[in-house]
C-alpha cells in the first residue's frame, strides 16, 4: 500500500493551459502539504492544510489553489500554466507540526510548452 | 521567517565518515529534521532531533545545539547508496510547516 500517492507522475502541457495534481495519503494524518522543488533541488513549501485551516506561502501565486474533498485527499489546482512553473511537485502529509513525520509522494513532473 | 544554510556539495570516500552542517535562523523553533532524497526520488526521513544533543540510527547521527542554532547529520561507514541530496529542515512557531535548506549534494567516490 502507497502511504503518500499523487498523480499523474508526468504532465506535459502548454502555456495558459490548467491543470491538477492529485494527492491521497492513507497514514491517518490530520496535516498535508505541496512542496515544488525546481531545477536547482530547492524544496519549497507552497501550502500546509489540516481540517482547521489552510497555510498558503506569501510567495505562491494565485494562480495556484488547493483543493481538500477531505482529510485524507489534498488536490492542487493550477490556472493559466507559466514556463516558470516547471517543476517536480511533492505532496506530503504529517501529523500536525511534528517534523518527524513527514511523508512525502513520489512526485509529479509538470512541464509546460 | 525562517532560514536554514547548508553546503551545496560534499563529496567522502566510501567507508569514510562525513557531516553535514546546517545552521539556522527561524523566529521561534521546534526542532531540526534530515531528510534523504536520491536523483529522481522522493525525500524520505531519516532523524529529527527536538532536544540538543545526539541521536543515532544505525550509521546516520544526528546533533542539534540551539544555542548555536546549528545541527548536523553524520554518515558513518559511507556506501555508494548514500548518494543522494541531504535536507535539513525546521519548524517556526506559528506555521506548522517544514521549511527546508537548499540541500547538499553528496556523492560518494570509491
């Protein structure tokens, strides 16, 4: 059983296009989170949310927006797609701020055209 | 804000013993964590140090002094397998997410 699982794993698009990415985790964690990790390997949290509230990163622009069905599913949603916005997206879940506990998907690899 | 520094690169000879540091500046903090991600994976967790001191897990070590706000992530008996890019991340009070440096790059030669 895949703790953390999200697809697609590849997604090739052109510019202006939206698209999204899915995520479910089956750990029981109240906590899940987009992390885009770009060419140079910085890992960089865009959101956290748990059933209390969602944390958004002052740099993520709003083109981006998740989407929770429910605790155990956290969907990204992204408008209008830039070349910029190529990149390997993590989803990752934990219980709530507990940095031991993170547990990450395999990734999907956007690229835009 | 929170901001974690740590070398780009670090290249050890297998069988040797190599550190990772990492230093941090983070309003308010709960604990330093490692990460592991090899090319084309996922980051997989490997310690977590809340208190000062050392934790140790098989051959990766891991130390935390707050004071110095400073951490760092030891491997023992290097293998080639521990190639892989070492994150090390933190917590701020109030945000509930882990912030992670820009990860160093280790490449183990023979």
């Amino acid at each position: 059983d895949t703790a953390v699982s999200q697809t697609p794993k590849y997604l090739v698009t052109q510019m202006g296009n939206d698209k999204s990415i899915k995520c479910e985790q089956n750990l029981g964690h109240d906590t899940m989170y987009w992390y885009k990790q770009d060419s140079k390997k910085f890992l960089k949290i865009m959101f956290s949310y748990n059933n209390k509230e969602l944390i958004i990163n002052e740099t993520v622009p709003n083109r981006f927006s998740p989407k929770s069905p429910d605790k155990a599913h956290l969907n990204l949603h992204i408008n209008s797609l830039e070349l910029g916005d190529s990149a390997v997206y993590f989803c990752a879940s934990s219980q709530e701020g507990q940095g031991d506990g993170y547990t990450f998907g395999s990734g999907t690899r956007l690229t835009v055209v | 804000g929170q901001s974690l520094e740590q070398p780009s690169e670090v290249t050890a000879v297998e069988g040797a013993i190599v550190q990772i540091n990492c230093t941090y500046q983070t309003s308010g903090f709960y604990g330093l964590s490692w990460y592991q991600q090899h090319d084309g994976g996922a980051p997989t967790f490997l310690s977590y140090n809340a208190l000062d001191g050392l934790e140790e897990t098989g051959r990766f070590s891991s130390f935390l002094s707050r004071s110095d706000s400073y951490g760092y992530l030891l491997l023992q008996e290097l293998q080639m397998k521990d190639s892989a890019s070492y994150f090390c991340g933190g917590i701020g009070a109030g945000s509930y997410q882990l912030t992670f440096g820009k990860g160093t790059k280790l490449s183990v030669i023979p």
